[in-house]
C-alpha cells in the first residue's frame, strides 16, 4: 500500500526576490546583511541557517519589513513591496514566531479572526474560516473554539499560531524558530503537521532555524549563512548533505551526516504493510479469524473516523470477547509526512519494530517495518545526489560595473 495519499494541489504560494539588499545598523561594524541577492520559488519551503549572528532572521523580517531594509528590492509576486505601507504588507504575508504568542485575553477564535477582522471580512466568513482552519491543523472546532491560550497545551498554541497566520490565506509565510519552544515528540508532530498542510495549500514558506536536522527535515531548499548574511551554500537538503561547499558547511552539518540521510526519504515514499483493522466492540473471535487468514500477528483497532486507537497482538487479543477501544497513549504512530528517521525514533522509543502510518486527517493508511527503513537507507547509499531542478540564485556579488567606453582617437 503506499503512502502517498496527497492529492495533486495547484500551487498558492508567491516567488520572492531579495535584490542586492542590505541592511545596516547605526554604530554597528559591517553590515548585519550585505548586498544580498536571494531567489525563494513559488510553493517552496526555504529553510535559512547558519551561526548566531549570522543574519539569517534579518534577512527574513526584512521580507515582510519588521526590518526595514537599508538598500535593495524585495519582490513578492511581481509587486516591490517596499514601495507599499509596512502595516499593509504584514497583512498579507503570514508569520509564526516560536511560542506562538497568542493574545491571552482572546479565544482561540478571536485570535485566529484578528487579520481577517482587520481586513473586514463579514462575520460569516470569518466563522468558516475559523472552522476550516482548525480543521487543516487538526484540532476539533467545537473542542477549542472557545478556549483561551492559557488552556492549551505548548504544541496547541503553536498551531493555533499557525492557523492564525493562514487566516487571510496569504500567500507567503514566514516562521522565525517556530518550534523552537517545545518538547522533541511535539516538535516532531508540529513538522509533520506543517508538512501535511503544506501538501494542502503549497505556500510559499520561509523558516528561520538553528538546527539542521529540522532543516533537512522541512526544506524544500537551504541557505546555510555565515556572519554578514553571506551566503555559503543555497542547495537541495541532499545536495548539502552530499557536497559541502567548504569546511564551514561541513563544520554546521556536524558529524553524522550519513545518519541524516535517513531525514531525506519520507514515509509516503516507501512501500507500505496492508494491516487488519477493526472497530472497538467487534467481536474478538471475528477479529482473530481475519487477521489469521490474512497471515497477522495483531490487528489495528481504528475509531469512526479511520483513526488508530490501539494495536493488540492476537495473543492479547484471544484474552477478550470483544475488541477493546480507548486510545492507547503508547501506541507508535508516525504520519505520511514523517521522515524514516522519525520512523525509526518512534520503533526505538516503542520498542517496535514497525509503526502505524497515518496520512490526512490522522486516518490510517498503513504500516511501516524496521526492514523497509533498512532497505531504504541501502537504496539511498546507491544513488547518486544528482538533482535536475534548477537552483535558484542566491549571491552576495555586487554585479560588474559596465566597462568604460574608450574615447575616440
């Protein structure tokens, strides 16, 4: 069975043009950002990296102008945007900061409906959108609507902060350290989730992050900087991975750049295990016939919504008259967006050796074995980085000044 279970989707995202920006501060030595020429394609995710320091979050608010620049275009779409009021700018491009900073004295709703209320949307299509967009982060509507930031959970927050800045559907998003804040096992489920949207809606998306491993992870295309906002390197995850641009590229990816490939294959793009799946309160005999004839030691227990509650083996499960329900808190699952490095954390931590696949809406698609991770990384070893997409370009070179006209004789 496979993974893939996304359907195609027309991209929603802009291209974004730095043109030989830079930006100076009064009284500082240098440039934090100099003379920068950064191409970001339309519906990609551009993950910037690099040192503390380096300018990488300068580089991204100057995008949608927190930071103005001193000198330079930025182009979104076909439009400079720093011919246009800041403040109208900022509505139209989303932006996710780490911790979500949700406005504590307003719900769930209120905070989700501030862009669209500015924008004067009716009441109407800002209900829709509100429900619609608890949906696309997986929250129930009727089950956080109401609630206020201080009765959410660190990973809640965050995606209603993410909910928050696709509000207005923009068309840019930008994200500075978004999970950042958070617990490995949340952080590992907001990146899946942000995948999984992304599959949806094909953004245009710039994430700020320190750690490579979620760069590769996340990255359509990665900027590794180094101090003044030069660009290093700006090349596919298994490019950089591959082929270092030089010692300094080789120093930020850090040892284990061979374990980090398993970050570059996700789970929808290898071959999926067929399970027997039942629902709670299915006679435990019927259960065991149909997972014996089909050959399985366990079956999957899902909810009426297709998602996965529990995965008794038939041993457990010949203990009982009727299947048990209720969600088991241990129970190894791994969405479609995961990479086969998060497959595998979750079989160590569970001391499994396969796990449940679930694609949208948290709905069961499969499972995925030890044994095909296995067979993935060997798979990965022999092929070649080679990539025919086209790079875009980013530079800090001044173009050459024309050559002077010789004088007549």
């Amino acid at each position: 069975m496979s993974a893939a279970d996304s359907p195609t989707t027309e991209v929603s995202g802009q291209k974004i043009l730095l043109d030989q920006v830079t930006k100076t501060y009064a009284g500082q030595h240098g440039a934090a950002v100099d003379n920068l020429t950064l191409e970001i394609p339309a519906g990609k995710i551009v993950m910037l990296v690099g040192p503390s320091g380096c300018g990488k979050t300068t580089t991204m608010k100057m995008i949608n102008r927190l930071i103005e620049p001193t000198r330079g275009r930025i182009v979104v779409g076909d439009e400079d945007v720093t011919t246009i009021k800041g403040d109208d700018l900022r509505r139209r491009i989303g932006y996710v900061v780490q911790g979500a900073a949700l406005f504590p004295h307003m719900t769930v709703a209120q905070n989700i409906a501030t862009v669209p209320k500015m924008l004067g949307w009716s009441k109407d299509r800002i209900s829709a959108r509100i429900d619609d967009l608890l949906d696309l982060v997986s929250l129930d509507p009727a089950l956080y609507r109401d609630r206020y930031p201080r009765e959410l959970s660190g990973g809640q927050q965050q995606r209603i902060g993410v909910a928050r800045a696709l509000a207005a559907d923009p068309p840019v998003l930008l994200m500075d350290e978004p999970f950042g804040a958070v617990d490995p096992i949340t952080r590992q489920r907001l990146q899946e989730e942000l995948l999984r949207i992304q599959e949806d809606l094909q953004k245009t998306i710039v994430i700020v992050t320190h750690d490579f491993d979620e760069a590769v992870k996340l990255g359509d295309w990665i900027v590794v900087f180094r101090e003044g906002g030069h660009i290093v390197q700006y090349d596919t995850p298994d490019r950089i991975l591959a082929d270092p641009a030089d010692e300094f590229v080789e120093h930020f990816i850090g040892s284990g750049a061979g374990l980090k490939q398993l970050t570059l294959t996700r789970v929808r793009d290898v071959q999926l295990a067929d399970a027997v799946t039942v629902a709670p309160g299915t006679s435990s005999a019927d259960a065991l016939a149909r997972a014996r004839e089909a050959g399985h030691g366990h079956v999957v227990v899902l909810d009426d919504r297709e998602r996965p509650l529990r995965w008794p083996s038939l041993r457990s499960l010949g203990r009982t008259t009727q299947v048990p329900g209720g969600l088991d808190p241990d129970l190894p699952v791994v969405g479609s967006t995961a990479t086969l490095q998060d497959a595998l954390d979750t079989m160590l931590v569970s001391s499994a050796g396969a796990a449940l696949v679930t694609g949208r809406h948290d709905a069961f698609v499969g499972v995925i074995t030890v044994e095909v991770i296995m067979d993935a990384i060997a798979a990965a070893r022999e092929a070649s980085g080679a990539d025919d997409e086209d790079t875009p370009i980013g530079t800090n070179e001044r173009p050459e000044e024309p050559a002077a006209a010789e004088e007549p004789a």
